[in-house]
C-alpha cells in the first residue's frame, strides 16, 4: 500500500481528525466506544478506495476527507453489530466492543454511528451520493439477514455464498469507490467502472479473510481463527471441500458445525479435510481472478500514479496475512 500512502497518507491524516470530530456527542460512552473501535487498528481501506478514486477521477474539492470518514463509519457500525451477531470477543487482535461494553452498548453505538453516518452525508449535500451510500447500507443489512439464514447450510451453493459477500462485504468497498467517482464528475460508464472495481476487490477480500480464518494464526489475524467454523459459516473454503469429500467426511463437519463449540482437535479435524481437498487453493485462486477483473475495471482509465496505486491496494487484498 506504499504507493497509495504516497498519494493520499495526509489526507488519511485528515479522516482519523475527521473521525474525532464526528464522534462529538453528549454521551460519553458512545465517544468512549466509538474512539475505541475506530482507533483499533484498522487498515482504512474504504477510506483509502474512496480518496483514491475520487483523485483518479480529477477530484479536488474538500468533500473526499468527510466521505471517506463517513464510509468509515459505516464500516465501523457494521462491525459493532457484527461481533455481537456472532458473539465474538476478538476484533483486529484486541477484545471486542461487545467484550467490554456488552452487546447493548455495541448495538446502539453502531446505531449511533449509522445515523450520524446520514447526517454527515447530507452535509455533502450530493443526492447521488446519498443514494450510493444509502442503498449500499441497506444491501449489507440484507446481506447480514442473508448470512444468518445460510449458517450451518451445507448445502450453501457457490452462486449463494458469493451473493452473501457482494451484499455483506464487497457493496461498501463498491460504494466508495463510486463516491469517489461521483465527486470527480466523470462520465457513468467510468463511475460504473469503478463500482464494479470495488465490487470485485470487496469480494477477492472477503474470500482471502475466508481463507485466514483457517491458516492464520490468532496474533496475524487478529480474530479467533476457527470463528467461522463455530459459528456455522460455511465459506468458500468449506463449500469446495464439502463438493469434493466422501460422505463420511461430510458427516464429521456436519457434526462440527452443529455444536455450539468446537474443540482445537475438532478444528484440526475440519481444517486438515479443507487443506486436502484443496479449499484453500481454490478460494486463493478465484480471488485473484477477481483481482484481475478490478485491472481491466481500470483499463479505460489513464496511466498515472493514482491508477497504480489503486492496483497496488488491490494485489495487497492477495497478500496479506491478517
């Protein structure tokens, strides 16, 4: 991402002040809450999508800083709501908001931040952007519900899991970039190419996070690996192996699946299938096709360094360990 920090590292400066004013509120713990999450080391890459897509597209107005703080924010409400969805006690290798605070807390703090998100976006005062962005929130919510009716669904197809990531993960990182574009005015064939830029990174990202979930360990990813698996989601990794074992196998993971917990061995038991069957690999491999669909997203746009870095943060998606 050295490239993209080249360009946009000031302005990323800005969005974290950004974020300090925003939080501004007569309750005291939704500050307390919201500054712990949002300072909790994230990597920033929805901010980092819409400010560089908006500088692509020739943007040089004040708009870019306040959106991508407000594309943060929604990111950050998911997450609170997320981790009490699935009673987890690790966000980004520290204890979860739900962890300290309790799961009502960390529901009407995200609460909070989605509805200030609104605010701030009207403040924009871009009717397009308010579109964007709202029906992007709306598609997560629908991809939340989604998630929750296909956990412990073995026989979760392909086709269904990767519309559970376009509504879930990939519409916010979609709806960024589209920002970005809308704020430099170029022509819809471009904004649309930079949705579909985002959509394709947003999903090559979740399915790389499916994969951390079963080799990395807890320090590199910063979540409990195995959460997953407890908690009855079954990702790229397992769909793959779970078309390819034999019904013995089968049997097994369907009765990990089905406990409320899962013991380290149970876990090896589960993983060591993924790995044989290849689940890994094949979840690897179609997240680099869709990182190479975000490279011809971007064909009809320049050579310059914005461009590059945009690609550049698209290869991290691929590479990164946590």
């Amino acid at each position: 991402m050295q490239l993209a920090m080249n360009i946009i590292g000031d302005d990323l400066i800005r969005v974290e002040q950004q974020f300090v004013k925003d939080l501004e509120s007569d309750v005291p713990l939704i500050r307390k809450v919201g500054e712990y999450v949002l300072s909790s080391g994230g990597k920033r890459v929805r901010p980092a999508l819409l400010l560089l897509a908006a500088r692509l597209c020739g943007y040089k107005g004040d708009k870019a800083v306040p959106l991508a703080s407000v594309i943060e924010f929604i990111h950050t409400a998911t997450l609170l709501h997320d981790d009490v969805v699935d009673s987890a006690t690790l966000r980004r290798g520290i204890a979860s908001a739900n962890t300290l605070w309790g799961n009502e807390a960390s529901v009407l703090v995200g609460d909070f931040l989605f509805s200030k998100s609104f605010s701030l976006m009207v403040v924009v005062g871009s009717m397009d952007i308010l579109r964007v962005l709202s029906d992007a929130t709306t598609i997560i919510a629908e991809g939340e519900v989604l998630q929750l009716l296909c956990t412990g669904e073995l026989d979760l197809t392909e086709e269904q899991y990767i519309n559970v990531v376009r509504s879930k993960t990939a519409i916010l990182m979609s709806a960024a970039c589209e920002a970005g574009a809308i704020l430099g005015g170029v022509t819809p064939q471009k904004q649309k190419a930079l949705a579909d830029f985002g959509m394709d990174l947003g999903i090559a990202f979740q399915l790389m996070d499916d994969t951390l979930d079963y080799i990395a360990t807890e320090e590199e990813f910063g979540k409990s690996i195995g959460h997953d698996l407890e908690e009855g989601k079954i990702t790229l990794p397992l769909i793959h192996t779970l078309r390819q074992c034999k019904d013995n196998e089968r049997d097994v993971i369907a009765a990990v699946i089905e406990k409320d917990e899962m013991s380290l061995e149970e876990f090896r038991e589960v993983s060591g299938l993924v790995r044989q069957y290849g689940g890994i690999d094949y979840a690897v491999g179609l997240a680099q096709r869709y990182i190479q669909g975000c490279a011809d997203h971007l064909a009809g746009f320049e050579t310059a360094p914005v461009r590059e870095a945009l690609l550049e943060l698209a290869d991290y998606v691929v590479t990164r360990s946590k």
